[in-house]
C-alpha cells in the first residue's frame, strides 16, 4: 500500500513536480550550463611508470585463471520517445574474451528505458520509464515476460537500483527530485511502493530551479541508502526499515554550491566513495562512517577534461579498489585515477578517447575485465579491456550501434 509522500526535511506534502533545469527532458541535454569550475590537484607519493593511457597502445591485460566461456547478455538502455531512440531495450550478447557485442533483437514494451539493473539473483531485470508519469518495470529474463510496471510517483525517474537483500527496488526521479522504494516479491515482480520521498531543503542551487534527485543507492555495509540530488548540492543518507520498506533521513552531506552531484561510487574498503559533480566538472572525494551514514565531501578534484565543456557522469572503481575511472561527457573520455591510502585519495592518471560522443554510463562486465561505455549522441557502446594491474584501458575492436545509447548493462 502507498505510503504518504513525504518531503526530505520531515512534512508532510504531495511530490514536487517543478521539474527544474529542463525537467524530465534531460534527456535532451545538450549542456545548457556553460564553463567550468577551477579544480585542485590532488598530492601524492611517487608517481607509476609513465603511461599514456593511449588505448591503441596499452599492452592485453593478463588473463585471469579463470574466465567465462561462451558469449554472455548484454542489455542496452534507449529512449523511445526521441527522434532517432529505440523500441525497447536493446538485447544484445558479448564475447568476454574480446569484448565483440552482438545485437539480437530489441525487448518491446517498456518505454523510455533509459536506466536498467538486474537482481542479485539475475533472474530479473528492471528498467526505468523515464516520462513525466515516471515508473519502473520488472523483466524476468528466462522468457523475457515483463512482470508489470509501478508508478514511482515522481516525474521522470533516471536511476535505479536493488538493494543487496533482493527484497527493495530504489529508484531516483530527476524532474520531481524525490526517491521512491518499491517491494520486490519471490517472482521479482514490483509491489506497490512503501515510501516517497521528496528532496524540498535545502533550497536549489546556482542555476537550479528545483531539485533533482539522480541516484539512490546502498553503502557497501547495507546499513543506509544514499540519494545523490544534483539541484540541491547534497547527498542524503537514509536508514532503509528492512521490513516496512519506509525511509527515515539520517544525514546530508553538501557539496559547494553549484557542484550539481550526479553520481557516487563506494571504494570496496566501505570508508571512502567518489562522487561527480557534473555542473561545475569536478570530482571529489568522500569519506564515510558506516555507523552513522554520515558522507563527508572533500576538496574538487579535476577530471582530466583541460578546461573544455564537460560533464562528468559516473565513477567506476575496480573490485580491489585500486583503480577509477570516470566518463566525461563532452571531453568524451574515461579519465583514469589510481586509488590511494586504502581509498582516502585518488591521483588522475590521464584520460583516454572513449571512442564515441557523450559517454552517459558505464560498466564493468561482471569479471571485471571489461568496461562497456555506453555514447548516447553517438548511438554506440564501446568496450575497452581493464588491465587489473596498472589501470590502463585498451580498445576492444569497432563501436557497436544502437540506438541513442544511454545504459548498457553486460551480465
């Protein structure tokens, strides 16, 4: 049953539906927010081996004992919606040796499927609807039945995830700028959701008409769930009730105003995560106290984009923390950072071409030996190997089309 909507600072009120900076027509965003921010340089101790990070030019990573065999699913997120989108989801397959993808065919059904993520058990994908109706969809994957779709309650939702209990499906609305919990039954069909959210303090910033909630998370101890709101500057830590499915705010870390945070990604370790902030292209460190929930931001960082336009999209950082990477729309590169003092510092290292024009997402496939970009002016998805030991990436043969590339999801 639907809880009440609540606002982040404890009323009572319907979800916001101001929409802000283009509202839930991000999607068309072509960088409407000019210049950047200065950044500061990051110390550190003795620098690597030279490295350009040239993908023509870095060496085959070396093989794990261990690799899967055969070719493995890939997922493609589109928008339907938009001249030149898609259908549906792209479905698609990957070689995990040479990263070649190979489409297949297109998963019909599911409009505006901009954002996807898969069940810890992988049996079940969900996706975004990202309209002004927003709502998220349930796919079981061994027959590709779409299990239904729930209403978020906000305007255009732009990020989901599954909570590590498979029990709880959280997802972020961009336009209303509010959270949303959904119950995941035995099927991994969605409930009705348990609780709303919505970001009201504090007020916008630089620029900002409102706020704009762009993902929701779980901190790698599962203690507390994170939304990261790039119209309010601030990232908010709530406390999941593991049986309600409701949300109670515990904490708000701000960035600088007009940082406009994106995306955070957690070290491994659990004490440190990196967030983008795409407004002002900057990165920054956070330190964070699981007990508590509380996220500190550190200083801006630079993303390796020289000055130009840009905004950074998400952070990747590799299971044994040693490296991140983030894509830089605009720049179109994956900036490289090398992770230091058990996760406290990152060092940029360089960037690399991404092959393709404004890289929204990416991901590792699941080995960790891959990493998919998805472009979305381009309408491609490039694959890169990860050598696990210096960090380097090399290109994985040609760009694979598909229309207005917006998520690509490898399995």
């Amino acid at each position: 049953m639907d809880t009440e909507a609540r606002t982040a600072d404890g009323g009572s009120s319907p979800p916001r539906r101001d929409g802000g900076r283009g509202g839930w027509t991000r999607r068309r965003f072509v960088g409407a927010v000019a210049g950047t921010a200065a950044v500061v340089a990051v110390p550190s101790p003795a620098a690597p081996p030279a490295d350009t990070g040239d993908p023509r030019s870095a060496p085959d990573a070396a093989l794990p004992a261990r690799r899967p065999s055969g070719p493995r699913p890939l997922y493609v997120g589109t928008y339907t919606s938009v001249d030149g989108g898609g259908t549906g989801i792209g479905l698609a397959s990957y070689d995990p040796e040479s990263g070649r993808i190979t489409g297949s065919g297109t998963l019909a059904g599911v409009p505006d499927p901009s954002y996807l993520a898969v069940h810890p058990d992988r049996r079940t994908l969900y996706a975004v609807d990202e309209r002004p109706d927003g709502g998220v969809t349930a796919v079981r994957l061994a027959d590709r039945q779409i299990l239904g779709t729930r209403s978020t309650g906000g305007a255009g939702p732009c990020h989901l995830s599954v909570h590590p209990s498979g029990r709880w499906l959280l997802s972020a609305a961009y336009g209303s700028g509010s959270v949303a919990v959904h119950p995941i039954d035995a099927s991994g069909a969605l409930g009705e959701r348990t609780d709303l959210v919505t970001h009201t303090s504090p007020p916008p910033g630089p620029g900002q008409q409102g706020p704009h909630a762009h993902q929701f998370l779980t901190s790698p101890d599962g203690g507390h769930v994170l939304a990261v709101d790039l119209g309010t500057d601030t990232v908010y830590t709530y406390r999941l009730d593991p049986v309600a499915g409701t949300l109670t705010e515990v904490a708000r870390a701000r960035t600088r105003p007009g940082a406009g945070p994106r995306h955070l990604a957690f070290h491994p370790g659990g004490r440190y995560a990196y967030l983008a902030n795409e407004v002002d292209d900057t990165a920054a460190v956070c330190a964070y106290d699981p007990r508590s929930g509380r996220l500190r931001v550190g200083e801006p960082q630079p993303t390796g984009s020289d000055g130009g336009t840009n905004y950074p999209a998400q952070f990747l950082v590799t299971a044994d923390g040693r490296y991140a990477f983030l894509a830089n729309r605009g720049h179109n590169s994956l900036a490289r950072y090398a992770v230091e003092d058990d996760g406290a510092r990152l060092r940029l290292l360089g960037t690399v071409p991404v092959g393709g024009d404004f890289p929204r997402q990416i991901a590792f496939s699941p080995d960790g030996r891959l990493l998919f970009a998805a472009n979305q002016r381009s309408g491609t998805v490039t694959v890169f190997h990860v050598d696990p030991e210096r960090g380097r990436l090399r290109l994985a043969g040609e760009p694979f089309a598909s229309p207005v590339a917006v998520c690509a999801l490898p399995l």
